[in-house]
C-alpha cells in the first residue's frame, strides 16, 4: 500500500485516460506501457517521452510541454477549438514541469518551468497577443506533493504567468487540492 503523509487523505485512485497498448510499442514491455503515465513520462528517457508522444497522439489527443527528440521546431504548446452559442474559440495550452524526476534531459525534451520561466512567459505573451486566440491556459507540472499551499515559487510564476497574458494557470502534480484565487 501506498505511503501517505501524516494526515493526508486517502481518495480512490483517479482513472485516467488510457492510450493503447499498441500505439506505444516502442516503450517496453506491456506492462509498462500500462503503468507509464504523464507525471512519469521520462522515466525511460528520451525513448519513454518519443514513445509517450507517439502513443498520445495515436490516441488524437492534443499534448504540450513535451517534444520527441526529433521535433525541436514544433512548439511547446497546442492550440484546440471549442464551439460555444453558435461560435468557434482557439484555446491555448502551454505545459511545463519543476524537473524530470532527476533524470537529465540531454535532447531539450520538456519544457521546464523554472529553468526556461522567460521562454513560458513570452510564450504566453506571444499566444495572448494573438487576434485567433480566445484564451492562454497555463498547465504547470509542478508543487509539493501532498501540501496543501503552493510553495513560493508556484504563486511566483503563476502571477507572472497572469500578468504575462494567460487567462488561467491550472497546476498539476500535489495529489491535493490546493487554493484558487481569482
């Protein structure tokens, strides 16, 4: 069983959306395809976020933040539609991470969120002056699991993230809901 914190809850475990077996071949054996998810997508290095890429994207799901070693020229964000009252909304999304769980990024893979916190920000600001472009949503990788506040940093780059144009900032990665201001 899993180990918690002191006075952390337990919750039942969130499904997330699962990606194929097969459209992930190149990741190893099959069960680890299984147990791969996002928060570890660079646990088998370059080839665990090529093959996370390629599995996300034979599934059509919209990805950002990562690249495969081979794509240094996509950007780090995606762009998708959304239809409301009769009208169409190009909504963008930009991800990073706080780190790749000590693994070293030698191909320039994720985008990371302190290190390169000028590249997200005039990201953010190129996405948020755009005419096609209703909303910049900001989805860090980031925080201290378990806590229930976000750290210094977070609220830091949030708040710049906010100033530089985006319309929210979603963070991920505690495993507890933490605190929304407005």
């Amino acid at each position: 069983s899993a180990v918690r914190p002191r006075g952390a809850r337990a919750f039942a475990p969130l499904r997330a959306c699962r990606i194929p077996v097969e459209s992930a071949a190149a990741a190893g054996s099959r069960r680890q395809q299984r147990r791969r998810g996002a928060d570890h997508r660079r646990t088998a290095a370059a080839a665990g976020a090529d093959a996370t890429v390629a599995a996300v994207k034979a599934a059509g799901l919209a990805y950002t933040g990562t690249r495969t070693q081979t794509d240094k020229k996509s950007p780090w964000y995606t762009i998708t539609g959304v239809s409301k009252g009769g009208k169409s909304y190009n909504i963008a999304w930009l991800g990073c991470s706080y780190s790749t769980n000590g693994i070293p990024d030698r191909k320039g893979q994720v985008l990371m969120c302190y290190k390169q916190r000028a590249l997200v920000l005039s990201t953010i600001k190129s996405l948020a002056a755009r005419k096609d472009i209703a909303a910049v949503i900001l989805a860090p990788h980031w925080g201290n699991e378990y806590r229930h506040r976000p750290n210094r940093r977070q609220v830091s780059l949030a708040r710049a993230a906010l100033n530089a144009g985006a319309t929210a900032v979603i963070g991920t990665h505690p495993h507890v809901i933490q605190p929304m201001e407005r």
